[in-house]
C-alpha cells in the first residue's frame, strides 16, 4: 500500500518536474528592441556587406536573409581576402568556409569547399535542406552542385597568383612579422593576419551580425582561410560556438583573426555566454580576449584576434587584441566605419 505522505510528495515533485518541462519546451519570448533593425560587420568591406543586408532590414525583412545577402557581396568581389578570388592554400588551391544561424537555434556550415563562388549559400541550404549541421569537402561541393551552385572555373584571380609566386619564393609557413612594409602584393601567411605598419590588416573573413525590425537576431560567416595555410586546414568561421553563435534571448556574435585560437575557447559562444551574465557586448568580448592573450602569453604578441557582438537590446560592441580592427554599423541613423578598443 502507498503511504499517503509519500504519495503527496511524489504528486508534488510530479507536477513541479511537469512544470519545469513545460518552460523548458516552451518557445521563449523574443526580448528584442522592435522597430530598430540593426547590421554590423567585421572590417572595412563590411560597409558595402552592410549596404546590401541593410536593404532588406529596412524594408522589415528577415535578419537571415540580410546576412546572407550581406557577406555574398563580399563573397563575389573577388578580393584576395574572401571568396573565390582569395589566397590559395600551400598547394595552389583556394578552400572556402561559411556558417550561418538563425534566430531559432537552426545553424548550417560548409568546410574545405572549392569552387563554388558562395558557400554561405551552401551552408543555408544545409542548414534548410538536411539533418546536419556542417558538410566538407567534397560532400560539401557535390551537395552544392545537387542544390543548382555552379561549379566555377578552378583558377586563381590575377592578384592572388601574383602573391602566391611571391609566397613560393620561400615557403616560409611561420607567423610573419607583426609590423612589414606594406608594399600592397605580398599576400598574408599561414599564421593571417598580418599588421602592416600604418596599423591596418590584411584580413580574410568577413563576419555579420544583424537584427530585424521583429527583434530578432541571425549571423553569418565566410572565409577563405588563412593564406598559403597546410592543406586541409579548417579554421573557426564554419564552426558554430567559435566564429559564429546565435542567442535569440542574449545576442549575437562573430570572429574575426586567428582562427586556432578562437576555436580553443569557443569563442563567440563564449563571449554570448559572458553576456547571458549581465556584461555588455565590449565587456563580454573584452573579457574573451583577456582569456585568449592570458593562454597564449608572450605568442599574443604575434596575433591577431577581434570580437564583434550585438546584444537583443541593440547594443553593440567590439574588442581586439591589437589595433587596427574596425567594423562597419548600419541602423536607422548611422552608417558608418567604428574602431574598436583593444588589449595593447
């Protein structure tokens, strides 16, 4: 026979676990700021990314869409920083990354793609189209190519063959000084990106962040690596938690610099996380960074590593180890290039 006080008990434990599952499962309440649709993104080629996203936000579009539309600007501007036109690997090639997240937790990637001129259209159609979260290689491009992406011509843009036969002159594959002459043709190493001496870098990821006029948030991502890297190597801009992450209840945030050591911390994921605890956008990525400079100690010296992140209040804010990151904003009132603080 059941005792009746452990009956009574077990009927309380009972409906408190129903009530927990209930908010558990339940669907959370956008706190967003309404009516403010917002765009940043990494580095100066951000403000024509932005240009385009921000013709969709502000016509109460879909953040997705805005920061799909954004970095495919980027994408097929045939640049020796992002997209087909970039520095190749070692071996000759040029290897694409991307990921993208919505406001729901839906996330997609694409890693060591070739050939195909905008992966982060792949890792949407990933993300849509299939019960997984990232696709490589080979997989990644005959996916691309079963979803109607063209295959494009396998060869490098005039620029990046011009530094890849200045790179093969030496083949050096360690960091390259912190500050060199910028002659305009050397192309950036294995260990990019590189400090030139008027302060700016050469850099080869493009990053966005926006909000919608529903409050809520979505984010991409799109590389081509590291320039003259080891063939295979993947860095963290296809990898959600580290370039990228999506809290629709926090915010947002993307990376930008030497992948390795974003991936190690988790970067953007953590740098929601510091903001889940109350710190603003700069303080959450001003604390992630300390993190990054405490582990690679005398070596940050030879790094470049930026945060850039978006509250669900419409607050933004940036933080780099070093000078010279900036980032490109587009609301209702600005548009504009901001440079961000940093650790030196």
């Amino acid at each position: 026979m059941i005792n009746r006080r452990k009956f009574i008990m077990t009927s309380v434990f009972s409906s408190a676990a129903v009530a927990v599952n209930k908010n558990f499962f339940a669907k959370p309440a956008v706190i967003g700021v309404k009516n403010k649709p917002i765009v940043i993104s990494t580095w100066d080629t951000g403000l024509e990314a932005n240009k385009a996203a921000w013709k969709i936000l502000s016509a109460g579009g879909r953040a997705l869409d805005a920061v799909e539309s954004g970095v495919m600007v980027t994408e097929a501007s045939q640049n020796c920083c992002v997209g087909l036109g970039a520095n190749p690997d070692r071996d000759g090639f040029v290897t694409l990354d991307a990921s993208i997240m919505d406001e729901n937790f839906n996330c997609g990637s694409v890693a060591f793609l070739e050939r195909i001129k905008h992966p982060i259209s792949v890792a949407r159609r990933v993300m849509e189209k299939t019960p997984h979260v990232m696709l490589v290689g080979i997989g990644a491009q005959e996916f691309a190519v079963a979803e109607g992406f063209p295959l494009e011509p396998q060869k490098l843009s005039p620029e990046a063959q011009k530094a890849y036969n200045e790179w093969l002159k030496k083949s050096e594959y360690k960091p390259p000084p912190i500050n060199i002459e910028n002659t305009g043709n050397q192309g950036h190493g294995p260990f990019a990106p590189t400090r030139y001496d008027d302060g700016t870098w050469n850099h080869d990821t493009i990053g966005m962040v926006a909000m919608d006029a529903h409050g809520n948030l979505s984010g991409s991502c799109t590389t081509s690596g590291a320039g003259f890297k080891m063939r295979g190597r993947v860095g963290d801009s296809p990898i959600i938690g580290a370039g990228l992450y999506v809290d629709n209840e926090v915010g947002a945030c993307t990376s930008t610099g030497q992948g390795e050591d974003v991936i190690r911390v988790a970067g953007s994921h953590s740098v929601v996380e510091c903001m889940r605890q109350g710190l603003s956008p700069e303080e959450a990525c001003k604390k992630i960074i300390e993190r990054i400079v405490k582990i690679k100690g005398e070596k940050a010296k030879e790094i470049q590593v930026a945060f850039l992140a978006l509250s669900n209040t419409g607050e933004v804010g940036a933080f780099a180890i070093h000078k010279g990151f900036s980032y490109a904003l587009r609301d209702n009132g600005n548009e504009k290039m901001v440079n961000a603080k940093s650790f030196d």
